[in-house]
C-alpha cells in the first residue's frame, strides 16, 4: 500500500470517527440543556411490545387529530418534516399545533417524521408523527416491568432546534431504573 493510499485510508477512518463522536455530543448537549417535557405514552398490546431488548413505544402526540390540533394538513405527505408545538397540561405536554416550518414565537416545539395522514375528508381526520424517540432500549430481563405497568410517561429533553432525545422512563409514577 503506498503512502497516498494509507493518507486517504486515514483520512475516511478519522472523518467516520468525528462524525460519529460529533452525532454523540450532538445528543449530549440536547440531554443537557434541552427543555425536559414528560409525554404520556398510549397502551401498545404488550405481545408485540418487546422486540429483542428493546420497547416500542407510542405517545399521544404521534396521532395528531384534526379536530384537536390546529395546523394538521398543512402538512401534506408522508416522509415531510413537521414541528409540532406543545403545551404544558398538568404533568404532561400535549400538542396544540402542527406546520411544516417552526414558527419563531413556538416556546417548546419538537420535530418530526409525517409517518402516515388519514382523509381530511373523514370526520375522525388525522396525522401520525414519529419523532425518533420511539424505542427505548433495556438490559436483558428488565422488560416486565414495563409490559405490566399501567401508566408509562417519557422523560424527553429537547433542544431548540425540536430534535428529541429520550431522558428515561417514568413508570407508574416512579422513575424506571433499567439497572435494577
């Protein structure tokens, strides 16, 4: 192997392990100093939710109701980018609002994936959203206690640009702890 060969094989090896270390202080720097927002998780058939070491999870925000959020066909194909604006009710964020762009007055929004719309035609009108923050990752053995919980919220921190990185779990009513 020549020395231009070895430079230029060096050179993609460290390009791959910047990019890769930059893709990790890039989720770091939104765990630490993105507005947290707790999102409450919708039931999913507990047969179909463990797929190896890892739960599927859905959130209410992932099906945005025509009826319920304003906004929702300004989005208009399946693959678009969407920000949804969310609202603080209680201990959750619920949606108040979707565009294709995110307004500069939004406080806390976050962005996502248009995954699937239903007619607007239809009275029960809607848009489902991924956000990327749908699979939460556990250590072999520690998925039972998730498949019986009655109520699961996710702790999300989100930066200002609406990219989504999930903090933890709580599970009915107490922090998850995947070591336990």
């Amino acid at each position: 192997m020549s020395k231009r060969a070895r430079l230029a094989f060096a050179a993609i090896v460290l390009f791959q392990l910047l990019f890769l270390a930059g893709l990790a202080a890039y989720n770091e720097v939104t765990l630490r100093t993105g507005q947290v927002v707790v999102l409450q998780t919708v039931p999913v058939d507990p047969r179909d939710l463990f797929r190896g070491d890892y739960v599927v999870l859905r959130y209410e925000i992932s099906r945005l109701d025509k009826a319920a959020v304003s906004g929702v066909y300004s989005v208009s194909a399946p693959g678009q980018t969407a920000y949804v604006l969310l609202e603080q009710q209680g201990e959750v964020w619920k949606p108040r609002a979707v565009a294709r762009d995110a307004a500069a007055q939004w406080d806390v929004f976050i962005k996502g994936t248009v995954t699937r719309i239903g007619d607007p035609r239809t009275p029960g009108a809607f848009l489902e959203v991924e956000y990327g923050i749908e699979n939460y990752f556990l250590p072999e053995g520690r998925g039972r206690a998730i498949e019986t919980a009655q109520d699961i919220k996710a702790e999300v921190s989100i930066n200002r640009f609406g990219d989504a990185v999930l903090k933890g779990l709580i599970v009915d009513g107490k922090p998850f702890t995947p070591k336990q």
